[in-house]
C-alpha cells in the first residue's frame, strides 16, 4: 500500500473520530457557542444585548431571574429556568443583560449558548463543563420546542435530571420558548384523544416543562409600556424627538407591524436612530 493511501485512510479515521476536545480557556471570554463536528466550545468576546433597565415591562421576571442567578453565580442552590410566552417580550434579551449586569461582580460566571438541534451533544458539553469546577455556567438554549415525533427532549433531561451522575453544580439551564408546554397545544389534544391511555399519552413531554424550577411568563406589552421602552431608548442613546411626534411615528409603526412588542419598539428606534444620524450597532 502507497504512503498516499496510508495518508488517506488516516485522514478518513481522523474525520471518523476526531481527537478530543482540548480543555477550552474559559478565561478567554465571557461566553461561548457550543458546536458540533467537531466539538468545540467558540468563545464570544462581544455578547450582542442591552441593558437590564431598558427592558420594560417585565419588572417580575426579571426580578426573580436576577436573584436565581445571583445565588447561583454566588455558588449557591438555583433553579433551572424556563422563559415563556409572548413573541418579542425580551425572553432571550433578559438571559443576556442578567448575565452581563453579574459579569463584573461575577467573573467565573459565563453564558454558553447551545442550539435545540445540539441537544443530543449535550452529555459530552456537561462533560467539559464538569471539568472546571470554579466556573458557574449559564447554558442557555433561546427558541426551544419539540414536535410530536421530536426525539430531542430525551437529550434536554440530561441538563434538568442529569442521570446516574446528576447535573453539574456549576451548571443551570435558562431556555426561551413561545410554548409553555414546549409542544403545540394542538399536538397535545390529537395525542390525548387518539391514545388509548389519554392521560400517558403526552405525559412524557408534558411533564418536561414541569422539571424546570421557575417558569417566567412573558405577556405582550400594553401601549404605555411600549412608548415606555422607545422613551428609554431614546436617553440612552441620546435621540432628542419632539414627544408628539414621536409618539405619533410609534404608534404608527406598531399599526403597521401589527403588533406591539419589545422587539417592534427596538425595531422602531433603530429606524429613528439611523434617521436622526446615531449608530445603535
């Protein structure tokens, strides 16, 4: 056999099982992606959110997010997390300003970000995590829900159940989702009524949602509360609009959208902000 051969059959080996993951630097920045094929933890010099007094409107959440996390970075007992509700209410943007408002106090605590198709990955991520033991992890999973023939919910159990071994000490799971069950409700109705034992039928993926500690719901924003967050926007970055007027290009920006949310009045002052010459980023 030629050494070209050889050198193939290595090669084609290394993409079969490629070397283990290196101890990742959790030093290196304040979060992380997690990836697969290879595994790798990418870290996020930069996280992309806002500040926590800018999100308006979800006073109770936010209250009771801070302090879970605060004792968890603190090295204490916490829940996992579960964020629910409304399209646009600031779920995922909560996660990530209560991480960057601890950050300071906090340095060991980082974000890692884990994507729902990853799941199945998630035993060897809770491996690497497990390996540093001064670190507190946030694992955060944004958009997460399952359709009925959805296999990766059994994975998700590894984080909220954690097995033989149990879940990592220094390890919460915070996740965002539209459904409070993490499956359609019309999904739910078909199996019960077609199962012969109704009541088992769904109880499996049901009860998921159930093993999270806190469940945080996020309902959509009243009109005050919206022009609140444009208001807020508006300070902080120094766009100074007549108040009629502004209130009046929001207003019809909502109508437009037909909507109303956080997500519409950010959208909003983008908008604003590029028309009035002040870069947001």
């Amino acid at each position: 056999m030629t050494e070209d051969a050889l050198n193939r059959i290595a090669a084609a080996l290394e993409r079969i099982a490629p070397a283990p993951l290196a101890a990742p630097d959790f030093a290196a920045a304040p979060a992380f992606v997690w990836h697969v094929e290879p595994d790798r933890l990418e870290p996020v010099p930069q996280v992309s959110r806002i500040a926590l007094d800018l999100l308006i409107g979800v006073n109770r959440s936010r209250d009771t997010l801070l302090d879970n996390t605060r004792r968890f970075a603190a090295g204490l007992s916490a829940n996992n997390a579960l964020l629910w509700g409304a399209r646009g209410m600031g779920k995922s943007s909560l996660v990530k300003a209560i991480h960057g408002t601890l950050q300071a106090e906090f340095p060991a605590l980082k974000i890692v970000e884990l994507q729902r198709e990853d799941l199945p990955s998630v035993g060897r991520l809770l491996t690497h995590l497990r390996a540093a033991p001064d670190m507190r992890f946030v694992l955060f999973c944004d958009d997460l829900s399952f359709s009925h023939d959805d296999q990766h919910y059994k994975s998700l159990k590894a984080v909220l159940d954690g097995g033989i071994e149990g879940r990592p000490d220094n390890v919460v799971l915070y996740a965002t989702s539209n459904r409070r069950h993490l499956m359609p409700r019309d999904m739910i109705e078909n199996e019960r009524s077609s199962a012969i034992n109704p009541s088992e039928a769904v109880e499996e993926k049901v009860s998921l949602s159930d093993r999270f500690g806190l469940w945080l719901g996020f309902h959509p924003c009243t009109q005050d509360e919206y022009l609140s967050m444009i208001d807020g926007y508006c300070a902080a970055w120094g766009v100074d609009v007549d108040a009629d007027t502004l209130r009046a290009e929001a207003i019809e920006w909502q109508a437009t959208r037909g909507a109303r949310s956080g997500r519409v009045a950010w959208q909003f002052f983008v908008d604003l902000a590029g028309r009035h010459g002040v870069n947001v980023g």
